[in-house]
C-alpha cells in the first residue's frame, strides 16, 4: 500500500513523503500495519521504513521502558504501529507511547484517543525537520505532557515537558521522567550500535 502513494524513485532510501490536501478518508483509505502514516493538518505524511539504528534504538527502549512498566503494573507501552489521535485532523503513529492506567480509558480499539502520557520520537535525516517542527508544535497543541526527542545522528535527547518547551539537551546522563517515578536512562547507552543488553540496564535502574 504505501509504495503506491510515493514516486518510485524515492523508495531507493530514507525519505518522508508529504501529499497535500489530504483528507481523514484520504488517510483511512491508506493506513494498515504496513504502512508508516500521518495525518497532519491536511498533510498526510508517509515515512520510508525504519533503518537498521533506528530499529536497534526502538528495540532498546522498547524493552527498557516495557519492562520497567510491566514490573509496577503502571500502565501500557505502545510501538510505532499503534496510532495516536489528537483529534480528527492529526493522527500520528510515535515511535514509542507510553499510557498510565489512570488514562487506560483513552486506549481504543484501534487508537490512543488523546495525547499518551509520555510520547518518544527517534529521529531520522529524513524525519528530523518534521519532527522537531510540526510534529513538536501539533503535540504541543494537542496536550502531549512529554515528548522526547532521539537524535542519534547528533547523539543528543532533547526532552520537551511539556510538548513544546524544552527542558533538556543531553548526549550523555540520565534522562528522567514524572511520568515514571524511578525510571531512568543513561542517555549513552542510546548510541553503541547495537545498545547494550536491556536487561542489564533495567538491573541497573532498579
């Protein structure tokens, strides 16, 4: 599905394709677990798929933050191919979202309806504009309390609290959140390729 929406010379690599004048059928007819989407203000975004360090980097904090969750029984975390909606005009695919259970109500059955609690973006050359410009601003609008940013390219996290105001800029140190009293990450274990072992590190945090 998504190879058909994009000009085929832009499939040899990382790319974000941009279609205008999109609207929320445009975007339901084209969505499936294949495809990689967004619908931003009339802007349906469609993403190359993942390269092998953003995968590595998904997979990391994927298990770190799933298995300190799971542990205390604070709430779900949620991968890329689960959907945020932040009303009808902006409907957004995180790499990684974490919902507490007293939000629990705003998972749906095929969405999270409304802003998650915490929301984790790994940035990509193609996607870095995106996420550090409308993305940041359309989560900012639409009530996202935290919003990470992964920039292995410049090997920082840039921490907004809430979506919109930054907070932090770090490329080593340990990232914190309110949303999850006593987790932590080193912000270097983010950058060896591949991360090291998650269960070490979640031993590590405690």
């Amino acid at each position: 599905m998504g190879k058909s929406l994009v000009p085929a010379e832009m499939t040899r690599g990382e790319y974000l394709f941009k279609r205008y004048g999109a609207t929320v059928a445009d975007y339901e007819r084209a969505a499936d677990e294949d495809t990689w989407l967004d619908l931003c203000d009339g802007v349906l975004v469609l993403h190359s798929p993942a390269s092998v360090r953003h995968e590595r980097i998904f997979r990391f904090l994927l298990a770190l933050l799933d298995g300190f969750v799971r542990r205390r029984q604070w709430g779900e975390v949620f991968g890329a191919r689960t959907p945020m909606f932040l009303g009808d005009e902006r409907r957004f695919e995180p790499d990684l979202i974490f919902v507490k259970t007293a939000h629990a109500g705003r998972i749906g059955e095929v969405a999270i309806e409304g802003p998650a609690d915490l929301v984790i973006e790994i940035l990509s050359p193609a996607t870095r504009d995106y996420d550090l410009g409308e993305k940041r601003r359309a989560y900012a609008e639409g009530g996202v309390p935290e919003y990470w940013m992964i920039d292995a390219s410049q090997r920082l996290v840039r921490v907004d609290r809430p979506a919109g105001t930054q907070v932090a800029e770090l490329g080593s140190g340990r990232v914190e959140t309110p949303a999850l009293p006593g987790f932590w990450l080193d912000a270097s274990w983010l950058w060896p390729e591949p991360p090291p072992d998650p269960a070490a590190c979640l031993a590590a945090i405690g």
